[in-house]
C-alpha cells in the first residue's frame, strides 16, 4: 500500500470505527481520509472497497502489533503473543 493509499485507508478505518458502517456519508467518508472524492474514489470506488479498504487496514496493523516486526526471528513465546493481543483489544477494540 502506498502512502496516499494508507491515509486514506486509516481515515476510512477511523470514520468507521468511530460511525459505524452504515452512518457515515461518503462526504464524511472523504473528510476523514482527509482527501478529495476523486483521490477517494480512484482509490475506493465503491462503499464495498471503502470498506474492504479499511478492514486491510486495520487488518495489518493488527497483524503488525500482535506479530512485530517480520524481519526479525519469529521466537516470540506465546505469553507475549497474548500480551500483545490483550494490549490491542484494550487500546483498539470498541
């Protein structure tokens, strides 16, 4: 994902989290991404992608905070594999 794709991706992410997925319009949708509605839609064309767009989103980043960095060695125990899940669902989850 390029840059411009993960601001608007983590704007999109944002507004639904916050909103829900059916509340927000896609003018709300655009100014959370922080962009204009055609750097939105050529990105997201459809609510269906605008979705999809911000649950990749915070899909990795998930991935990223419970797994770490994956250039290093994978010999993470499980207890810190658990601690990271327990500290995601408390700073992240609704």
């Amino acid at each position: 994902m390029n840059e411009m794709a993960t601001k608007i991706a983590d704007g999109l992410e944002r507004a639904f989290a916050t909103r829900g997925f059916a509340a927000p319009s896609v003018e709300d949708l655009r100014d959370a991404a922080g962009v204009s509605l055609r750097t939105l839609y050529k990105y997201a064309p459809s609510r269906d992608a605008m979705i999809r767009m911000a649950l990749e989103h915070r899909h990795q980043r998930y991935l990223g905070h419970v797994f770490g960095d994956q250039n290093r060695p994978s010999e993470q125990s499980l207890s810190e594999t658990l601690d990271r899940v327990a500290n995601w669902m408390q700073t992240e989850a609704s």
